[in-house]
C-alpha cells in the first residue's frame, strides 16, 4: 500500500504560479513511474505530465512551456512547478504512482511516445488539492 500526499494548491491570479508537492509513504518515487492529473468539476481527470524512471518526462500539451514536473527520490516527494497559470488550469491535481513492472512499462512507452499516460494505469492516488485560477 503506498498513501500520496499531496499540498500546495490554492487561489491565484492568471499569469500567477504554484508549486504542488507530493509526498509518498514509500521508497515509490524512485521505483515507480509517476504522473500529475487534475480534474475540472463535470470533466474526466487528465493526465497533466509524467516521470518515469531517472527523467523520461511527458506533460499534455496544454500545459507545455508552463509546467514543470520533477522528483526528489530522497525526499519520496514529487513536483509540479505551475507557471503563467490560466483560469483554464483551475481543477483538483492529483498525484498518482505505479509500482507494478508490467504497468510502469506501459506508461513509459506511452511517456516515450510523448504522450500523457492514462489514469487508468495508476494504481495509487492522492486525495487531490484544489487550484483556483481567477482572471
């Protein structure tokens, strides 16, 4: 069982930034693949980036040149530097990891390809924080 914590949300002006944390009870940053989602309120979650192993990284292209996604696998904490945020980007981020080799090995081809992984291939999720970007 892997618990993920996640903080740092909150409100912000357009063209603002965030940092979100997340935090995981396990050695899981450093041996599984792991990926931020969020979801608007009436919309299906979507994959905002991914980090698979020492920095094969992904991010959708909405959010390309203004996301940044990183890991600290001493600290079990994962990262997502938001930045020129848009009223667009509000919804609840979540952290998501998955530890089992064959999954992990589907999300980073996918992460290769350039592409967001699927939240169908995490297993483990955060309880989400909010981000609420006003215009």
């Amino acid at each position: 069982q892997v618990n993920l914590v996640e903080s740092g949300g909150g409100s912000v002006q357009a063209g603002g930034s965030l940092s979100l944390s997340c935090t995981a009870s396990t050695d899981t940053v450093r041996t599984s693949c792991m990926g931020w989602f969020r979801q608007a309120p009436g919309k299906e979650r979507e994959g905002v980036a991914t980090i698979v192993g020492d920095g094969i990284i992904s991010y959708a292209d909405s959010v390309k040149g203004r996301f940044t996604i990183s890991q600290d696998s001493a600290k079990s904490t994962l990262y997502l530097q938001m930045g020129s945020l848009k009223p667009e980007d509000t919804a609840t981020y979540y952290c998501a990891a998955e530890s089992r080799f064959p999954k992990c090995i589907r999300i980073q081809s996918t992460v290769i390809l350039g592409a967001s992984a699927s939240a169908a291939d995490f297993l483990y999720w955060g309880q989400g924080t909010p981000v609420t970007v006003s215009s």
